[in-house]
C-alpha cells in the first residue's frame, strides 16, 4: 500500500464519515449486538441453530462439522435434504402458495409474476421433463440463459432432482461453454434462443451449437432451448428440445430427490492465476444454511414484506447464493430484471425499484458508479423511498461511491452492507450489520457471527491494528466450497498451501485502528473489472492462440469506472509486423479475438503494441512494471530484470504516434 492511499485511509476514518444505526433501526432490526458473542462462545453450536432453524431436514443432522479430512469440510454431513424443496415447496405446504416468488421484469417491458405455488408447478414440470430426458441423479447440466425466470426454474428443477448445475454466463463465448462442459461432463445443456440486451435479441443458441462442434459435442445428448426472443435457431433434431413443448408434456407434481447434506448442489467456474478456470463446487446443507441466514440478517430482511432486488445475474456466485438459494430459501419476494440500467432509458433501475416498491436493493460499486456519471437526475425523477437497505458486492466501494449510494439512492436513511465474499465462500463473509455496527463507507468491517477472518503477514502473524497484510479465514465455515471439480491438489495448493491451516483468499487488507477490515484488492494474478473476475493469465492464452501474436501480458491497471481494466502489452510476430497493419487495426483484431475465445467481459480495454516485455532472469515477466506503465506512474524498482533497457525501449514506444 502506497503513503498516498494510506493517508486517504485516515481520512476516511474521521468520525463525520461514520454513520451509527438508527436507534429505530436497531429496535427492529433481525440481529442484535449479542449475535456476535454467542456465535464465538459456541461456534459450531451458532451454526447448528441456524441450519436447524433456516432449513427443512428429511433426516436431521446429528453431527455439526467434521473437518478431520482437512481441507475437505463435512457440515451437517448425516442431515438429507432437498434444496428445491426448502426453497419452494416448503412454503406453499406453510400456507404461502399466493405468496409472490419472483416479478420478472423483461428488458422490452414484458412481465411475469410467479408465486410460490407457481413456482413450484414449474419447477415440477421442469424436473419432470429432466429426468424425462435422461438426467439422472448425480449427472451435471449446463445452464446457459439470459436472466429471465426459466434460469431460476431450471436451477431449481435440478436441484430437486439431485444433478449439480454449472451455469455459464450468457456472456462466455462457445469456446468457454465448451470447456466448461468438457470439464464438468455435462450431458444436458439447457439454454435459450436469446435475451434482451441493449434493447435488441441478443442470440444465445448460436454458441451452444457451436461449443458442440467442439469436444462438447460427444458429452452432450441434449440441449432444451427456451423460447425468449424468437429468433430463427438452428435445430438438431434428436438433441435439441423447446422448453416449452417438454415442459408442457410434464406432469407439475414431482417429489423432490432427498440427498445427503454433502451432495454436490452445483459447479461455478471462476478465474484463477492459470489459464485454467477453476470448476467451484459447493454442497447443499452447509450452503443453504449460510445462504439463508446471511440474506436474512445482513439484508435484515421481512419475508411478509420486503421486496428485494439483486442486480446481478445467475451466471455469477451472486446471483446463486443471493437471487436463487437465499431469497427463495427465506420465502422472500424479489425483482429479476433481464436486461440492463440504460435500457430504453436511464432511469430504468429507478423506474423498476418505483415500480415495485424494492425495498433491500444488492449491487455492485461499478454500476453505482455509472449512475453517479449519469447524474442524479435520473433517480430523482422516481419515488425511491421504499428503499431501507442498500448492499455492495464484487470489489471495495470507494468512499465517495457510497456515500452518492447512502444519499442519493437511499435518501439518507438506509444503512448500507459492503459484503466481502467469493465464489469459494459460497455467502457472505465480512460485513457490517445493519442496525447493530457502525458503518464506515469502504469498509468490509467485520466477520459475520460464526465466522473467523484475519489479516497476516508473510509469515502468517495476525498483523496489529492499523496494519496490512494478506486476508485469511481462520475456521471453517458452512458454505465453504468443497474442493475444484475433478482437482483436489489444485484445491489444496490455492487455497491451504500458502498459510499451512488457513484459507488463503488471495486478498490483500488492512485491518484499522478499531480492528475492522479494509479489502485492498487481489494480490496475485486475478483482476477485478466491474466485480468480475478475470485471470491474467487466461487473457494472455487467449492472445497468443491469434496467429499475429507472439507474446503478451496482461495487467490489471486501476480504472475509474470499472475499478480494473484490462490493459494487455503484445509482441507481434515479424509476419503480423511485416503485413504494416495500423496499431488500431491489430488492437480491434486482437479485441474481437478475446471476445471470440473467453467472452465480451474480458477484451482489453487498451492493446499495446511493444517490442519487448520485461522480465526477470528467470524468465518471468514483471507485470508491476507493466501496471506503473499502464497507470501512467513513474516505473518502479528495474533492477532484476534480465536487460534493464527494455523499460526504456517500452516507454518509447509508447511515446511514438504510430503506435498510437
Ligand atoms: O477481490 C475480492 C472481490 O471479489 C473477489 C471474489 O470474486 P468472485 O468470486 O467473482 O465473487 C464476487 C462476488 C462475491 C474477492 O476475492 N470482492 C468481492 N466483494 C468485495 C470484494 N472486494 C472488496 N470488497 C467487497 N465487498
């Protein structure tokens, strides 16, 4: 951490940038401040009340946490269950069918309503129509779709049957469908025609077909495809399905399969510091248990009355833990939007949350700061009033973000939730609690009851107050994930091998004066843009798969907007040189080829064309170097690179016009 931002820091903790809990808040509010101390006088006890208090057991659980095989947790492992079941049926059996479950809001304006009782008709049909086609218990499903209802429905219908899922953002290319059903061995893909995008049909069925051309294609017997937009697909007969048509032939009773507390629930593939993503998997009792009391307490929420909104979509951990598993497990009531903040018109999230009264609304810090660039007009021009919690997920919200969210959105009244957490959590980790702390704006603040986090040195020393260090998880907790999908070394080696005994979650922090937590952002090679996490190296396989290049590095370099962007430094081979394309011209190729083999999210926000990169003398490349380029700072300590003059050379040729 440099001086500059340490002393921002200070600033930052000046009592006038403190906001305390309402007094009426805190009277009414889900937590008290004594959660905190019970939980730590009984941890495993705390978490055994939850799970028996939040979750319907067919079998209860008699064993809490065995942790006796290390880094592989069992929570609740003697408990059956069926997660389906807890978050829909359950409810309808309690007398909650005419409860709404979901308000689909689509982004050309079209809706749909869905009550418990309906969503568990559908949910039926949908598990019916599965097993129908062959899935069995056990067997992975692909999930590729827009957010519409059908991704919730089809999540939950293979829950009920007991087949973890692996949803694929909408965003990923072929390419990356296709790895991710080689590696899950995926035999069902259900996808759609398309969404709703930037107020156009935005195809989807196109990259299913062709990921199948691919080592996907021998895995996969069938692929159900949702009518959504209406576009022309092509269609194979005999693997492909209209939703609507196997649906519409299924029966709506289904007697959801009860499995072990520990069957895999679902696979979500996340970047890491290799060019390989790693395939997460989490299991269903511990899961559901810190899904469900974390969107309880933290987003302090009332069942009978809150409306709630969560802005990501179901392809990321977000939308599993805190659109799917959370809510619907807390009998909660909630918006999907399909589409996105600017469509037709700037005021939509605000026209939305008007709409239908929201009242806990969850986002990101990157589209908080997009509106704040909008300006305040737009949500001014709506009746926001029903809002009374805001929460932030996917990187640090600076200060000056939260404070525009706490004002403008939330008028001054509602507190504010910066949860820190992962696609390894599984839930919430680190977070204030409204109505019982003391909200600091940029602060992650504290460990959740039942939750044990620190920051080390390097030599994994808890660092005093008011120092940083590296973040860690000190116990296990229930939504842990259970390992990476097929690669249990990997497992160890990311996560326990740095600090022997501790989860090592690649963050760096600082803990303040009064011992809260700070998140500073990934220390190794995982980038963070707009909350999405990109691997480095992954974006630099992609850019040396392009037959013009010959070497690249890719940084993360600070950025406005998007708290990261990707900033890749390539060397052209001598034939791409010798063709005499412009630089722009190689930089929209290569933008386009990224695209083509990850997806839109990860193309380079800036290409730069150099002739050499610099690296150590072992041959490794120094990105840092790289990152003082990108971010326009003056260059770093060189002295272990191989040839000094390279950060000369690089700066050079940067300065040229023609490399633009
Ligand atoms: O660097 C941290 C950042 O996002 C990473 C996890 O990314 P992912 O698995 O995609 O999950 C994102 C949604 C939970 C973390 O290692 N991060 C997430 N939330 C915060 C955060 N950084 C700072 N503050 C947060 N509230």
């Amino acid at each position: 951490m440099t001086e500059e931002s340490s002393r921002d820091l200070e600033n930052l903790l000046t009592e006038e940038r403190r906001f305390p809990p309402s007094a009426e808040f805190a009277a009414q509010a889900n937590v008290q401040a004594d959660v905190y101390a019970r939980a730590s006088a009984d941890r495993l006890g705390f978490w055994a009340e939850q799970a028996r208090n939040l979750v319907s057991w067919s079998t209860p659980f008699t064993e809490v946490l065995d942790w006796s095989k290390a880094p592989v947790a069992r929570w609740f492992g003697d408990g059956r269950l069926n997660a389906c079941y807890n978050a829909v049926d359950r409810h309808v059996e309690a007398g909650l069918g005419d409860r709404v479950a979901i308000h689909f809001e689509g982004e050309p304006g079209d809706t749909r309503t869905l009550t418990y009782a309906e969503l568990q008709r559908e949910v039926s049909r949908a598990a019916n129509a599965l097993v129908a086609l062959g899935v069995r218990t056990g067997d992975r499903v692909a999930i590729y779709l827009p957010m519409i209802p059908e991704a919730v429905i089809a999540m939950l219908a293979c829950a009920r049957i007991g087949a973890p899922h692996s949803v694929v953002f909408g965003g990923f290319s072929a390419e990356a469908l296709n790895s991710r059903i080689v590696d899950a061995q995926a035999t069902t893909v259900i996808t759609a025609d398309g969404g709703y995008r930037r107020g156009a049909p935005s195809a989807l069925k196109p990259a299913v077909d062709e990921a199948l051309t691919k080592e996907a294609g021998s895995i996969v017997q069938k692929v159900l495809v949702v009518r959504r937009t209406g576009q022309d697909v092509a269609w194979q007969d005999g693997r492909d399905v209209w939703w609507h048509e196997a649906l519409e032939a299924a029966s709506d009773q289904h007697a959801p399969v009860v499995v072990e507390a520990e069957h895999p629930l679902f696979i979500l593939y996340t970047s890491g510091t290799t060019g390989k993503p790693k395939g997460i998997f989490h299991t269903t009792g511990g899961y559901l248990t810190q899904a469900a009391f974390t969107h309880l307490n933290v987003f302090d929420l009332k069942p009978e009355t809150d409306v709630y909104w969560c802005t990501a979509d179901v392809g990321w951990i977000t939308g599993h833990s805190y659109i799917v598993y959370g809510p619907l497990v807390n009998g909660a009531t909630q918006v999907i939007y399909e589409g996105t903040p600017d469509t037709p018109h700037r005021g939509r999230w605000w026209e939305i949350i008007a709409k239908y009264g929201v009242s806990i609304l969850y986002t990101a810090p990157t589209a908080i700061r997009t509106c704040m660039k909008w300006g305040e007009e737009y949500p001014a021009a709506h009746d926001l009033s029903s809002l009374r919690i805001l929460g932030s997920v996917g990187e640090s919200i600076n200060p000056e973000a939260w404070i525009w969210y706490r004002r403008v959105i939330g008028g001054d009244r509602t507190p504010i939730v910066d949860t820190w957490w992962q696609t390894e959590t599984g839930a919430m980790m680190i977070s204030p609690l409204p109505g019982v702390t003391t909200a600091k704006p940029g602060s992650a603040q504290k460990a959740l009851p039942g939750i044990g986090a620190d920051v080390v040195d390097d030599e994994a020393h808890s660092v005093p107050d008011g120092h940083g260090g590296y973040l860690v998880l000190t116990e296990p907790w229930p939504s842990m994930l259970r390992g990476i999908w097929g690669d249990p070394q990997r497992f160890q080696d990311t996560y326990w091998s740095r600090f022997p005994g501790l989860y090592f979650a690649g963050d760096g922090a600082k803990k303040d004066d009064d011992g809260d937590i700070w998140l500073l952002g990934r220390v190794d090679d995982v980038m963070n843009v707009s909350g999405h996490r990109l691997s480095t190296t992954e974006i630099e396989s992609a850019l040396v798969s392009h037959p013009s290049v010959a070497e690249a590095a890719v940084v993360g370099a600070a950025d406005e907007m998007t708290g990261q962007a990707v900033v890749a430094f390539v060397i052209l081979r001598a034939t791409a040189t010798a063709e005499g394309k412009s630089a722009e011209d190689v930089s929209t190729e290569l933008r386009a080829h990224v695209a083509k083999e990850i997806g839109p999210i990860a193309k380079p926000r800036t290409i730069l064309v150099v002739a050499e990169l610099p690296k150590t003398r072992s041959g490794k490349i120094m990105r840092r170097l790289l990152r003082d380029v990108a971010e326009n700072r003056a260059v770093g300590d060189a002295t272990t690179l191989a040839d000094s003059s390279v950060m000369d050379l690089i700066a050079a040729g940067l300065r040229a016009p023609s490399d633009g």
